[in-house]
C-alpha cells in the first residue's frame, strides 16, 4: 500500500510544483520596488537551481519511502548536502543582489531588468553577457541530476557521491556567486 500512496504522492508533488513554478514568480528574481511601468522580472539562475534540485529530491523521497515503508522516511547525507548547497547558493545570490541593489554606485542590477527569455535570464549576467561560470554551474547541475535519478531507480535507494562532487560543486557555485558579486 505505501508502494501505490508513494507514487501518488510523487506525481503530485511534481504537478504542483510545476504548476507553481510556472504560474507564479518563483523562478524569478525579486524587483527591488515596484516599477512604473512595471517590468516582468528576468528569471533567477540560483533559483531555477534549487527549484532543480528540490523537483528531483521530493519526489524520490517519497518514492523511497513507499519502497522502505518506513514509519519515518529517511533521506541520505548526498541529498541533504546537494539541497544545501542549492539554498546555499540561492542566499548567497539574494544577498549579493540586495548589496548591489543598495550601492551607492550605479551598477548593473538584474532584478531592475526586463526579462530577456528563460535562457537568456539564467546564462546571462547583470551586464546581459553570457556567463561561462553559470553555465559551468548550470552542466554540472544536470549531470549530477541525471546521475542521481538513473542511480536512485533501480534500487529506489538515494545514491551517495563522493566528497569530490561536493568540492567541484561547492567550486562552480562560488565561481557563480563571485561572479555575481563582481558583475562579471
């Protein structure tokens, strides 16, 4: 019985989080006030990272659980520290923005853009360049994805990586976040 409610659960919480990523702006990075006329916000790289990752994790957690059958679904340390560092990333950004939001020196701020399109948001940086550390991030991200989920179903167990896919990880999010911060 847990094996069938795990998969429901599963489906459901990828419809909503679906429907609320693309009906709302979740994705998108926050405006510093509102703007006349007002601007649809560019959509944020750190974001769609941890929506990424959240998208893959929930859904297998749930999975896992029904598998298990456990009274109280476990979740391994590889997902807890990929999920980590995605929010880690998402602060960091949010901070970063809000410091550039609040310079005294006129500098660049994504947030007061228009967007330019999903991909053009997310591989772009505050001056509208293609961002060679947000793609970086952005590769590293999906193939670590695919390297969870085809890890995770054959056996419906999480996957454990090793420390190095923390260290590269760890080493693309602050080349993005330094880059951020830099408007480079």
């Amino acid at each position: 019985m847990n094996n069938v409610v795990s998969i429901i659960l599963a489906l459901l919480v990828t419809i909503i989080m679906l429907v609320v990523a693309f009906r709302t702006e979740l994705l998108r990075e926050s405006p510093p006030a509102p703007q006349s006329p007002p601007i649809i916000p560019p959509y944020s790289f750190s974001r769609f990272q941890l929506f990424l990752w959240t998208l893959v994790i929930l859904p297998l957690f749930a999975l896992h659980w029904g598998k298990l059958g456990l009274a109280e679904p476990m979740i391994n340390n590889t997902a807890l520290i990929l999920l980590g560092i995605s929010a880690a990333t998402t602060v960091s950004a949010g901070v970063v923005s809000s410091a550039q939001q609040n310079a005294t020196t006129p500098a660049p701020v994504k947030a007061n853009q228009p967007s330019a399109g999903f991909w053009a948001d997310v591989l772009a940086d505050n001056n509208g360049n293609f961002s060679i550390a947000r793609l970086q991030q952005l590769v590293f991200t999906i193939i670590f994805i695919g390297i969870f989920i085809t890890e995770f179903f054959p056996t419906r167990v999480f996957p454990t990586f090793d420390n190095n896919v923390f260290v590269l990880m760890g080493i693309s999010t602050g080349s993005y976040v330094l880059g951020k911060s830099l408007n480079v």
